[in-house]
C-alpha cells in the first residue's frame, strides 16, 4: 500500500511539473512574440523617420536655395503648379514645383579650366543658376519608376518644361503638395512669370505621405533669398 501511495503521489506531482511548464512555456512563447512585434514596430518607425529626414533634407536642400534675378527675368522663375508645365497649368492644389536656384559650387575638375565655355562642353554644364522641377510625375520616361522626380539643368535656358537630367529623388513618396506663404495668406499655386514684379514667396509648405506610412506629414521651408515679409506681402492680384 505504501508503494502505490507513492507512485501515485509522484505521478500527480509530474502531471502539476507538466501543467506549469506548458503555462510558462505559452507564457514565455508570447512573450517573445510580443517582443519580436515591438522590436518590428520600432524598425518600421525608425525606417519612416529616416525616410522622413533624408527627403526633407533634400527638398531643402533644393528649395530654401530659390533664386530670381531681377537682371535676368526671362531664365529665372519660380513656379508652382497643378501637373507639369508642358502638361497645362492646373488652377489650384499644387503638386509640382518648378524653379531656378543658386547654382552649386564648382567641381575640382571645372577650377582647372580658364575657359568657363570650354569646361562645359568637356565635363558638362558648371556653374550659372540651375532649374529644376519636383513632381511625381516625371518630365521625362519613367522607365518603370514611380515616387518623387527631381529635373536638374545647369545652367537655366529659360525653357522650364524640360532639359537637363532626372532620377528620382525618393521612390517611397506617394503624394506631396505644395502652398506658399505670400506674406499674408497660403497660396495654392504660385507664378512669378505672371506677376507685375517677379516675388519668392516666403516659405513653402510641403504636405507629404510616403508609402510606409498611413498619415501625411508636414514640413515648412523658409526661402532665403525671399523678400516678402507680413510687412511686405504679395500683391494678391499677381499670384496665379
């Protein structure tokens, strides 16, 4: 009798050892599943602010650098607009931006010519303003590409619709649009080539989703070379 309440005992303590190792087994099980989903959660939130600092550091690169001459009107520009220019301008909501900017410092290669027509026409365009266009939709083939375009030409020809090269500039944004502040008010659309006295306006606001990313964010620039202030607005009648 003895032996039997003994093995019996112990067969009910191995089926109490069994019973809570399967809990802490299950228990450990969501604890790494929990663990293996935050660790995810905390990529994914740190690749979309990657994404976010490495696209507004090159649109500011780009924009905050706008520049108009006031000798040279006829190469210089900024617009705003709804589609491409060589599309046909839209009236509102603009989502592709195309001007002029201070032209980037010289390469080391271009400092060892003399002749400034010389070293464009052996190692490409130096120097001067540059034009360049920021869309979604690309001025040229996309060749299967898709995200945000960047047209570059250096320098200006006065001709805003096309030239240059393009490459995209960040694959993973699926919208962006643009309003301008003019002292005053927002802008939808923004034309200095319509306007009595070409004007930059002051920042520009940037309405942005990337496709890792279910809200929209905005980022606001400031443009250096802008004259307008809330003392010194736009004249309302020369915008559009």
């Amino acid at each position: 009798m003895r032996n039997r309440r003994i093995q019996g005992l112990t067969l009910i303590e191995v089926l109490v050892v069994v019973a809570i190792t399967g809990l802490l087994t299950v228990y450990a099980a969501q604890a790494l599943i929990s663990g293996a989903d935050y660790e995810r959660r905390i990529r994914e939130a740190s690749s979309r602010q990657r994404s976010d600092v490495e696209l507004e550091n090159d649109l500011r690169i780009f924009i905050e650098s706008a520049f108009l001459s006031l000798e040279n009107t006829q190469t210089t520009f900024f617009v705003g607009s709804e589609g491409l220019l060589n599309q046909g301008e839209g009236g509102s909501n603009a989502d592709t931006l195309t001007f002029t900017r201070v032209g980037t410092r010289l390469s080391s290669d271009a400092l060892d010519y003399d002749d400034f027509e010389l070293a464009n026409e052996e190692i490409g365009t130096v120097g001067g303003t540059e034009e360049v266009t920021l869309s979604l939709s690309p001025t040229g083939s996309a060749s299967g590409k898709t995200g945000l375009f960047v047209r570059q030409q250096n320098p200006a020809d006065g001709d805003p619709s096309q030239g240059g090269t393009e490459r995209v500039l960040n694959a993973n944004v699926t919208s962006i649009s643009y309003e301008f502040w003019d002292g005053a008010t927002w802008q939808t659309v923004w034309d200095t080539r319509s306007q009595g006295t070409a004007r930059l306006p002051a920042a520009v606001r940037i309405t942005y989703r990337l496709s890792n990313s279910e809200t929209d964010r905005i980022v606001t620039l400031r443009l250096r070379n802008s004259d307008v202030t809330q003392d010194n607005p736009v004249e309302q009648e020369q915008i559009g």
